[in-house]
C-alpha cells in the first residue's frame, strides 16, 4: 500500500477500495488496506469512509447474501428428505 499511495503525483487524486471482510491473509497479519486507513486516518487532504450493508443498492439478494455472511457460521442443518 505504501507504494501505491507514494507514487502519487501533484494535483493526483486517488481512490483506493476493499472491503475489510474479504482477507485471505494468515491470522494475526493485518491487510494493508486495515494498516493505511489506521496510519493516515488523521492526515489532512485525506477522507476515509466506510460503508456498511446499509448503504448496498443492488438487488435485494445481495443485501440478504450479504446479511447472511455478516451474521456469522452457517448452523448445521441436517438434508431435508
């Protein structure tokens, strides 16, 4: 992350986007996308938003796809016959 953002040129503006539930790294290794938005949250002439389902605008199944990832481990559930 560090150099991505350090090649930016005068007059830049960059938008970097990720989504923070979606890291495939070792546990107890933090994303570089989590290392930025804590290192440079306080930086003047930087904005950092984050979104939550709330804000989703697509069709109703990914707001409930999205529901069901957020409320944890899928239970058990026996085949029904």
């Amino acid at each position: 992350m560090k150099m991505f953002l350090t090649r930016m040129g005068r007059n830049a503006k960059i938008v970097v986007s990720g989504d923070m539930t979606q890291v495939d790294l070792p546990a107890h290794t933090q994303s570089g996308l989590a290392d930025a938005m804590r290192r440079l949250k306080d930086i003047k002439g930087i904005g950092l938003m984050t979104l939550t389902g709330a804000d989703i605008v697509r069709h109703r199944l990914v707001m409930d796809i999205v529901r069901a990832y957020e409320e944890g481990p899928a239970a058990k559930r026996r085949p029904q016959a």
